[in-house]
C-alpha cells in the first residue's frame, strides 16, 4: 500500500513541554483547534469535534486513537476522513528560542483526496497555535 503525506513545519517560540501542553490539554486545544475536544493520555483518547474541524461535526465522529504520545516529543493519533483513516504525527524539537514541530498528515492513496483540505486547515491551525502560544487570540477559524 502506498501512503500520501503532507507535512508542514512550524518555528514556535515556546519550549517543547508547553507546545506539547497546548497539543494535549483539552482547554488548550479548544482554545486553538477545535469547538470540543476530550483529550485522555493515558486512555489514548484524543477526541475533538464541531464546527471548526471539517468532517467531524459531532461527538460521535470526533472519536481519535493516539497511536503514539511521548511527552515534550511526539504525539500521533489516527484521524477519519471522509471514511479513510488517516495519521497525523506532530513531532517536536527542541530549538534555541523554542520549538520547530513537524506535522505530517498520512493517508494511503485511496484517501489521499482528503488530505486536500488539509493544507489550508493545518495552515490556519498551526497559526492560531503560534498566536495562542504568543498570548494573542487565535481565533481564526472556519466554521465547517
């Protein structure tokens, strides 16, 4: 099977362990990300869901298995768009002023249509995560 990936970077001027807090705090992420979100590390629940996230506009289909979560390092969770599972990995390293995170956002080739939205999504997304590390509003978000 062949997989399709996007992959974006971001310089952020916060250090890993309070980039991955606003990944993983359920508070954080509704701040920056999503209308709702019910994060559980350790049950391996990162759910989110409303309007800001296009295809998962209630609770039921807001459902995200982490796949991988190392704190201040990596989180990865599996992601179903238009009925083709997907992963997105966020990966973070440490730099002198902060923290260069990596998203990928995998899907094989009979989903890779999905990933189109993706770009301009992540964009936005990982904007308005800089601005809500900076302190500033980051409410920039389309309503799906």
């Amino acid at each position: 099977m062949t997989f399709t990936t996007k992959r974006m970077q971001i310089v952020l001027s916060a250090d890993p362990d309070r980039v991955f807090k606003a990944l993983t705090e359920s508070k954080a992420v509704c701040a920056w990300f999503s209308e709702h979100a019910e994060i559980d590390l350790a049950a391996k629940q990162y759910d989110f869901w409303g309007k800001y996230t296009p295809t998962v506009p209630d609770r039921n289909t807001g459902k995200h298995t982490i796949v991988e979560c190392v704190s201040g390092e990596v989180l990865a969770y599996r992601w179903l768009v238009c009925d083709h599972e997907t992963q997105v990995t966020l990966l973070l390293h440490p730099q002198q002023q902060g923290t260069l995170l990596t998203l990928c956002h995998a899907a094989d080739n009979e989903g890779s249509s999905t990933l189109g939205v993706g770009e301009d999504f992540w964009f936005l997304s990982l904007e308005n995560l800089r601005r809500y590390l900076d302190g500033k509003p980051s409410d920039a978000r389309v309503d799906f």
